[in-house]
C-alpha cells in the first residue's frame, strides 16, 4: 500500500512538478524510477483467494 500512496502522490503531483525549474536529467531518471515501480507494481499477481498471492503482495510492500 505504502508504494501505491507513493505512485499516486506521484501523480496527483505532477503538475507542481512539472512547473518547478528542473534539469532534464533529473526529470528523466525520476520518471524512468517511478515507470520502473509502476511496472513492478502492476507485474504482482493480485488474487485475493490466492493465499500464497496474498503473502507476494505483502512481502513486496514491505
């Protein structure tokens, strides 16, 4: 949960982010950070009848 707040902060935001004077490369690694997570995120199998999914999930977010 702890790393879909931060994704989600993420996006909420992105437009004081995106006003703020940065460097391009600074821009473009913290974006290729959180697509990384993103990715990670959406790659954990989620079946809530699963227990063995279940205990994955929570291993992950800890």
């Amino acid at each position: 949960m702890r790393y879909f707040a931060f994704i989600l902060a993420i996006f909420l935001f992105s437009a004081g982010a995106i006003a703020q004077p940065k460097s391009k490369q600074v821009e473009t690694e913290l974006n290729i950070e959180s697509i990384e997570l993103l990715l990670e995120l959406l790659s954990i199998p989620n079946d809530a009848n699963d227990p063995v999914q279940i205990a994955e999930n929570l291993n992950w977010l800890t």
